[in-house]
C-alpha cells in the first residue's frame, strides 16, 4: 500500500523556548499531561488556525467561499466589502472576511514565510525541521467573534468553532507543507492527512495523535470499507511482530476495535496497543469515547475477533490504516471541485 507523506506532531510548552517542550513524539496521548487541568488547556478550542505553505497561494473570494460551503454544507455568497450577511465571504484587509451565522472569521494570506521564532536545531523531529525551513507562506484562519447564540451556549459553541477546523481542511491542498495552532502549542508536518484530521469529531486531540476521533458504527454496509478491515485481519500478524520486535524508528501502535454501544449501536475505538496476547489485545483507549462507557486513557482488554484497522509509525510514515486510507481518500475527493 503506497504510504502517505510524513505526518509528525510537535507538542510545544512555549512557542519561544522549544527546550521545554511538553511532548515530542507521534503519536503522543492523553497520558502526557500530569494534571486535568493540563488536559483541559490542551483540548481547549484555539483561536486561530495556521496553514504553512510551500509557496504563496493565489486565492480569491470565490475559492474561499467554495472552502466554506464544503465546509458547513450550505451555500456561500459573495459579498461586496464591509457587508455581513451570513454566509458570505468578502475582501478584507489582507485576506478575506467569513461569516457564518455561527461566528464570524478572518482569513488572512501572507507571502512571507512564517515568523515562528523557534530554535529549530532544538527540535528532534526532522520532518517538523525541514517543514519550518521549507514554509514559504501562510493562511492563517482566526475568530474574530461568535454569535450571542453560540457564545451563550457551551455545545453551540463547540459547533461553531469547529467551523473554523472544517474551513482549514478544506482549504488545504498539495502545497501545505504543515500546520500551527500556536494557543494549544501544537506544530504539524505532512499534509495528507490533515483534512481528514481536521474534520475529526475532537480535532485538537485528532491532531495530537494523528488518529482521527471515533465513527459511531461499524464497517458493515460499507464495500470499501468492510475491505480493508478483511485486509487488516489478513495482515495482523505483521503488526504483532513490529510491535512485538519495536525496532529502532518504530513508534505509535495502535488498533482499531468495535465496541458495543447502548441502543444496539456500536463504535470504533483505536487503542494504544500495550500488550498482545493469542486471540486478544491490552491496552488504553487513545480517542474520546461518544457512545461506550469508557474514558480516555482508561485500560483495555480486548478480542482480537473485534478488530478493525491498526496501525503504527515507522520512520514517520504511516504503516496500515487501512480504514483510514479509505476516508482520507474520500476526504481529498471531496475537496476536489465538482466531486461533492
């Protein structure tokens, strides 16, 4: 299966001191972080979304109006500047202004590469190195204000900032190199899966992890999809030796579980892989559970009979995801213009 680009995640504790960052690794987990409160900072909503391009980006209302509506699934006007009606995108200082009748957002396009003021032989990931000396330019999306409606209410408003997340992935295209959210100190190298990461149920963790949050259901009724867990099955005995082996330039085990749910519902869970046995699996549930009575990072014990995708990271690329190299394909063909 031909691999992805490299996708690696940096977890920094300050944007201006990189040696003391919190977290250098990909995938990382919940595990990291000491305190609830720690959790909390870190799975916080940021304000704005920075999008690292390896060249400038020519892009005009009508482009970002289209990023918009594939974005909320409605359709996005044209307006003349100074103007806010809703759902509409206008020209604005260096960029563009978007208004949804949930918030309201600035795009701004900068063909200078971004000032990040980071000490990057400091940072150990040679992918993220190479991403912040290869970034030519930048998008950046940021809130400017939400509506009375979404800032009353706590899930309104989970709702309405994950606009801005789902705007940001359909915005990206072949030329990011990479990603920064500097309010929750996270810095992305590798594009391919972005989008589908960004419109991940939980985007910030999604993000953290390289994993996207968890689909309610299961493979069935789905071709491509009911395929891959086939061939994930087929090949499990490859992730049991790599995890078993963990050479040098290994890291990130993880597998895919079904869960039974309440109401005859069942979800997918991914679980950071601890120990295998014969015909069963331990390990920590490493994405925010929706529907089963389980907790993030709590311990698992699972049947193998159960299972539905794995994965792991051998130099910085993705090895199986099986599943996941289904929906990202699906995401990249939504983006495509004239494909929705």
């Amino acid at each position: 299966m031909p691999r992805p680009a490299a996708f690696s995640v940096v977890i920094l504790s300050s944007f201006a001191a990189v040696a003391g960052f919190i977290c250098l690794a990909q995938p990382t987990s919940a595990s990291t972080f000491t305190t609830d409160e720690q959790k909390a900072e870190v799975t916080a909503e940021p304000i704005s979304i920075i999008l690292l391009l390896k060249a400038p980006r020519a892009l005009k209302a009508e482009q970002v109006a289209k990023a918009c509506q594939l974005a909320t699934d409605r359709p996005f006007a044209v307006a003349a500047k100074g103007n806010t009606k809703p759902d509409s995108v206008s020209v604005h200082d260096a960029g563009f202004l978007i208004q949804t009748k949930e918030l309201q957002a600035a795009l701004t396009i900068s063909n200078k590469p971004w000032d990040h003021q980071l000490e990057t032989e400091d940072i150990e990931s040679a992918a993220i190195r190479t991403m912040l000396k290869e970034q030519r330019a930048v998008i950046e999306l940021s809130v400017i204000s939400e509506s009375s409606a979404s800032a009353a209410n706590a899930s309104t408003r989970d709702a309405s900032t994950k606009q801005l997340y789902r705007i940001a992935a359909a915005l990206c295209g072949k030329d990011v190199a990479g990603l920064a959210i500097p309010s929750q100190e996270i810095l992305v190298a590798g594009a391919d899966e972005l989008p589908s990461l960004l419109n991940s149920a939980n985007p910030i963790r999604a993000l953290q992890t390289g994993v996207a949050e968890a689909v309610v259901g299961t493979s069935d009724g789905d071709p491509e999809l009911s395929k891959a867990t086939a061939e994930a099955k087929k090949r499990w005995s490859e992730f049991a030796k790599a995890f078993e082996s963990r050479n040098k330039g290994t890291e990130g085990f993880a597998a895919q579980f079904v869960f039974d749910a309440a109401e005859g519902q069942r979800e997918s869970l991914w679980i950071e892989v601890v120990k295998i046995d014969a015909d069963r699996v331990l390990g920590k549930v490493a994405n925010e559970p929706q529907h089963v009575a389980l907790k993030l990072g709590e311990s698992v014990t699972v049947p193998l009979n159960k299972l539905k995708d794995w994965l792991y990271y051998q130099d910085g690329e993705r090895v199986g995801g099986f599943t996941v190299e289904v929906l990202l394909k699906r995401e990249s063909q939504k983006s495509e213009p004239g494909k929705r």
